[in-house]
C-alpha cells in the first residue's frame, strides 16, 4: 500500500483522506489552520458561534458515504436537519417568495406570485433534471483528464444546449422577472455569474430538489469535527498549522513536501486540496508541468470575492428564515459590476444565514446569531479593502436594517467582517476569490484543472478548483474521481 500525502484540510482533502485510508494506504494530512475544514472554520465571540464558511447542506448522502466505507453511520456523529424553506427570497418591492419544501409547495408558491409561470416552471425543472441525469448521475465522479472522454460528451452539450448561460436557460423558461433571479442564482454558490456560467450547472437546482436542504446542528463546524473524529479512529495522521511551501519533483514525480518551518517530508503519492492556480503557479517547478497546467495557471478566470459581516444580536428576530436571499434593486447590471466592471456596487444583493433559526446554541438565550455575505470583485479590482471595508459593512447594517433587520443598529453585537484579502491570507486563495476559478465553460469539464496531476505523475487533485467543481457536493464528488485514480 501506498503512503498518501494530503495538502489542504478542506472537504474534499478530508474526504479524499478518508476515501484513500479505507482502501488501505497510510494517510497523514497537512494544513495551514488551526483546525480543519479548510473555509469551513469557525470564529467564536462573547458566547456567539460563527461557521465561517458553507453553511447550506445538499446532496446528503455524500457525507453519508464517507462513514459508510468504515461501516459506521453518521448520525452517530453528528445530527442533519432538514429545512423548510431551503431559501427565502426578498425582493426589492417587498414580495417574499419561500423556495423549498415538496414540489407541490414550490408550485403553490410560483403560482401566488406568478401563476403563468407554474407550467413553466414544471418545464423548467424536468429540463434540470435531464441535465442532473448526465452532468452528475453519470459524470461528477469520473476523471476528466483524457480528451476522448470530454469529445464524448459533446452530444450531450449539443442536445442540452450546454453551451448556453443559466439566466438563458432561466429567461427561455420562466418570465416573472423576480422568479427569473431566484432561479438562476446557482452559479454564485460555485463562484460564478449567472450571465455566462453555462447552464449545465443548472444540475444545481434539480440537485437541491432531489435530495433537500440541511443543516447539521451545531453548523458545519460540527459536521467538520464529526469528520475529524472520524479520521482520528481509522488512524489518519493530521498535522495542523503546517504550510506547504513547496513540492519538490524530480523527474516527473513529487518527491518531498517542504514547510514553511523548513521540515522536508518524503512523499508517495500526493493528494492537493489547495487552490490549484496557487499549486502550480507557487509550489511545482514550472519546467515539471504539463504545457496544458502552465496555461491555465497563468490566465485562470477567477471567481468573484466575498465580503462576508459576522455579528450577534442582542434580541432576537423569529420571522427571519435560516437562510434569506435580499435582492437588490439591479441583478444583470449588478453581475457585471462584480464580474466584469470589478467596482463595488451600493445596490449589492445579500444572503443572510441565521443559524438561530434553527440551532439556538449558537447564540446566548434570547439572542440571535447571524452572518450576511455579499457577492463583490475578486483582489484583480482597484478596491482598496483596507479604507473600504469598514465603510461598506456599515452600508451592509443599513441595508440589513432597511430591509429584514429592523433595529439592527441598535442591537448588533461583536460584529466583524472577511474581506478578499482575508481569503488571499489565510486560505492562500489566489486574488481572494472565493471559489478558486469560475465555472466557465472554457474552465469545466476536461478544460477544468484535472484530477490527475499535469506533468507530475503521482499528483492528484480535489476541491472546487478541480472537476466536477465547486459547492459541497462538487468537492466531495472530486474525492470520489480520486477513488478511481487511486487503486
């Protein structure tokens, strides 16, 4: 059996981890944070607990999966609760719509706010499905990194429409305008615009439908550590608040992990769970890897940043849902200022997580607990963050208090915020985006960084960066092509 090297503590590092200690080999992991999880940390202040990072729950049975392969069950470690809404969406003319629950729910609630659009949407999601069919079902575990396997799947881009935008797709099927965005917001939880991320990952929506929404009590931080206490029994060896800083190669192979501490760790094989623009532009030799890896690294298209305002309340609000999506006034002109125009935009778009909602042990009795991000430009933009960002979390309350938070300003306790920078700094995310590289069609699929190391023969990748891509179940499903990888 092999001795496998995992960089990068995040989902998919702890998964691929898991997966490869089940088939066998000795396992020792490496990671920068003090505790893994990689963006899934937590921060925890005067009694308040914070997930740092995802905090919506699809596609179950992944997780699931991984206790499985030591024939032990999950909710041994750790309790998943289904939500209900999964979302709620509020308009800028006040209109709620609650997205969730069966699909008779879902229609019910399409037709108050828009009755022509319940057939429509019937269409819309058998469309979805069809793509779920072959984007995930058959795909979103298997490696990509042979060209014949991208050439065969052309019919099915031709068949779908593949090429075309998630707002196409959604605009094709749908015509309430409020609908339209509720519908087409997939590609920003993986990092990417509506506008040209290609609507094959619509599978996204059928995904959600198939399987619900969760929440694991105490956040994903607890899901994180009942992970972390699995690994421990099965004898993974974790190192924390270690930085690898370099890769050594030699003809052709990794053959050795370098810290920043200066420690050399001979290697077998190794699994990166870092930012693979990061991988190949600051650790690998440049003269070791593939033409095709030097090219993407060095004109990679990047996600979107995150602003992202932590903070408690010392009364509570019960008639916010746990997870509320606040629209701004404009939704296309506001994607192109994040993505193409790089400013920051006063009319911003917000998701609001109230973990309380559900969960009242992240907060002290009679409080509430919440964290609201906001889509913005990525490091590549002239935003200063260290003079803006405390300008723009107070626009973030007003807004907040303006439209679901009433009073906030007078109840708000030990707010504190992330910027890109912050992202670029603690999770070494190239120009602080916040899912590595966007899901263009020219970045998915065989285009995207393969799972398989290019020129280095016994490297193998996992994590939003990679194939299938990013969101939980994306990272989770890159450690399931490691499986096939890896005998």
């Amino acid at each position: 059996m092999a001795e496998i090297s995992v960089i990068g503590g995040g989902l998919g590092g702890i998964a691929a981890a898991l997966r490869m200690r089940a088939k066998g080999h000795a396992v020792t992991l490496y990671d920068r944070c003090a505790r893994l999880g990689g963006r899934a940390q937590v921060f925890e202040r005067e009694g308040y607990i914070f997930d740092a990072g995802p905090t919506i729950i699809t596609a179950p049975v992944l997780f699931e999966e991984l206790f499985a392969l030591f024939d032990k069950k999950i909710e041994d470690y750790v309790t998943l609760v289904p939500l209900s809404p999964w979302y709620r969406f509020v308009f800028p003319d006040n209109e709620i719509f609650d997205y969730g629950g069966t699909l008779e729910d879902t229609l019910q609630e399409i037709s108050r706010i828009s009755p022509q659009d319940r057939s429509r949407y019937e269409r819309f999601l058998k469309k979805t499905s069809d793509i779920f069919d072959i984007g995930y079902t058959q795909l979103a575990d298997q490696p990509f990194h042979n060209l014949s396997t991208m050439l065969g799947q052309v019919p099915n881009i031709l068949k779908f429409r593949g090429y075309r935008s998630m707002w196409s797709l959604v605009c094709n099927n749908l015509k309430d305008h409020r609908l339209r965005r509720a519908f087409s917001i997939q590609p920003l939880l993986v990092g990417g615009n509506p506008l040209n991320t290609p609507c094959i990952y619509g599978l996204i929506h059928y995904l959600e439908r198939k399987w619900g929404v969760y929440f694991a009590m105490g956040g994903t931080g607890a899901l994180v550590q009942a992970l972390a206490d699995l690994m421990q029994e099965v004898g993974i060896d974790i190192q924390l608040q270690t930085t690898i800083t370099k890769i050594e190669v030699s003809e052709g192979r990794a053959t050795a992990l370098i810290t920043n501490r200066g420690m050399h760790f001979p290697v077998d094989k190794v699994i990166s769970n870092i930012d693979p623009t990061h991988l190949y532009r600051n650790l690998l030799p440049h003269s070791e890897q593939s033409i095709s890896a030097r090219i993407k690294a060095k004109y990679a298209s990047l996600s979107m940043g995150l602003f992202v305002l932590y903070f408690g309340t010392a009364t509570q609000y019960p008639g916010v849902a746990h997870h509320t999506i606040i629209m701004g006034e404009r939704y296309e002109g506001l994607l192109k200022d994040i993505f193409k125009r790089k400013i920051l935009a006063d009319d911003f778009s917000m998701y609001l997580h109230r973990p309380t909602a559900t969960d009242q042990s992240f907060a002290p009795d009679g409080h509430d607990c919440f964290y609201v991000l906001v889509p913005v430009p990525n490091l590549s933009s002239s935003i200063n963050w260290s003079t803006e960002a405390q300008i723009f979390a107070d626009k973030v309350i007003a807004a907040l208090e303006r439209t679901v938070l009433p009073g906030l300003r007078k109840t708000i306790r030990v707010p504190f915020h992330m910027t890109p920078e912050d992202f670029a700094s603690d999770y070494l995310s190239i120009d602080g985006s916040g899912f590595t590289i966007a899901p263009l069609l020219h970045q998915s699929a065989w285009f995207r960084y393969h799972n398989k190391g290019e020129g280095i023969k016994n490297l193998y990748l996992v994590g939003a960066g990679t194939h299938p891509g990013g969101g939980l179940p994306g990272v989770l499903s890159s450690a399931k092509v490691i499986d096939r990888l890896i005998q």
